[in-house]
C-alpha cells in the first residue's frame, strides 16, 4: 500500500513547476524507462550497495521508474519511501506499486528538502539536484539522514566537458529548455542549463568531501554523471 502526505511547499515557482511535471508525467515516465536510461539507474543503485532489509529513500522519485531496481535490491523485507512534490507523478509511480504488487514501497507527497524521515540505509536522488536552489544544503541534510556506513548516490545529466561531445551540445541544451518550467521562452537572462551546471557540481561537493569511497561515474559521452559515496 502507499501513503501520502501533503507537502508544505508554497510560492509560484513551485505551483509551476507542479503543474509542469504533473502535465508531462506519461511522457516522461516514457522517456525515463527506455532500455538505454535503465542501464544508468542500475548502475547508481548498485552505488548504494543495499542489502536485503535495507531502507532506502528515493528524493524525487517522479514516476517510480528507479522502484523496481531498489526492490530488487532490498527486497520483501526491506522497505523504499519515495518522495516527490507532484501528485501527477506519483499517480504513475503508484500505478506501478500497485501493478507489482510491492506492500513495502511507499509515496509520500512532500519536498526533498525536507525528508519525511529520520534514518535511513541510503539514499538515492536521480535528475533532482538541478532544480533545487542550495543543492549543497540539501545534500549535507541527506548525508546526515544516513545511517553510518550508508550510502548516498546522485544520477544527474548535465553539459559534458568532452570534445567529442560538442556537436550533441546544442541538442542537450534544447532538451534542458523544453524540460524545465516554464517552456514558452524563447530568450533567457539566464539560459537554464548554466544554473544546472553549477547545481550538479554543487550538490556533489559535499559527497566528495564526507563521503568516504567517493566514485565518479560518467556515461553518454559525459552529459550523464553518477556519483556515489559511504558516510562514515
């Protein structure tokens, strides 16, 4: 079974982008369970090194697309809390709850920020930490909410600094534009892809410098990274 909880998230800038991802949530489960994008997923829950019984967080957790790799991972007797701040995702990744017939994965409606939780085993966060404003704050309070000898791991895609992967550049920032609220805009102060740059190298500062077994990961030419570490 799932249960929600109502976040206490407030501003515009939140109730967009809610109705943003709510609005688009079948077309990105679409785009986040291709084959390709599932290999990237397994390896950031192989990152956490879960054992069945284990309790693992997911920040963010959209519409479930990483709930069967950590099932499988902690299996019936572990338990997965995923949360996330639109309903019109989690009305997806509670689909495929129920679907699977898992009764130890549960949702919560509620802000990253703020975990619902006081413990856990791990904690994953895939394609989250660009949108958060302190991603590092956020980060160090996902650090203290692990266990000692926990794990945390980060899935994130961002501009690649590889040659080889210039020509592809113009289509990623494209891809950044049309996926983040809101999407009429034509012309930006600040294009939207140079605050996920320095959101995803923010988030991952304080992983590097606690964390110890700290692993750097990249696929898809560098525009996809995984980082992962053990609190000690």
């Amino acid at each position: 079974m799932t249960d929600e909880r109502a976040s206490g998230e407030g501003g515009d800038g939140a109730s967009e982008a809610q109705n943003f991802y709510g609005r688009w949530a079948r077309l990105y489960d679409t785009i986040a369970t291709l084959p390709g994008i599932g290999s990237w997923r397994e390896r950031a829950i192989e990152g956490l090194a879960l054992s069945p019984g284990d309790t693992v967080v997911e920040m963010g957790c959209g519409t479930g697309a990483n709930l069967p790799y950590l099932r499988e991972a902690v299996g019936s007797e572990g338990t997965i809390v995923g949360v996330d701040f639109t309903r019109g995702m989690l009305d997806r990744a509670r689909k495929r709850i129920a679907a699977a017939g898992w009764t130890n994965v549960h949702l919560v409606h509620g802000d990253a920020t703020a975990p619902p939780i006081e413990r856990a085993d791990a904690v994953l966060a895939s394609f989250v930490v660009g949108m958060l404003a302190d991603p590092a704050a956020v980060v160090e309070d996902w650090l203290a909410l692990v266990r000692s000898d926990g794990r945390v791991a980060l899935l994130d895609a961002t501009r690649s600094t590889r040659t080889s992967a210039k020509p592809l550049d113009a289509a990623f920032r494209l891809f950044v534009a049309a996926s983040a609220p809101p999407t009429r805009q034509l012309h930006y102060s600040t294009p939207p892809w140079k605050p996920l740059d320095e959101r995803v190298t923010a988030a991952r500062r304080p992983l590097e410098e606690r964390a110890e077994d700290y692993d750097s990961t990249e696929f898809a030419l560098g525009f996809v990274r995984l980082a992962s570490g053990r609190v000690p």
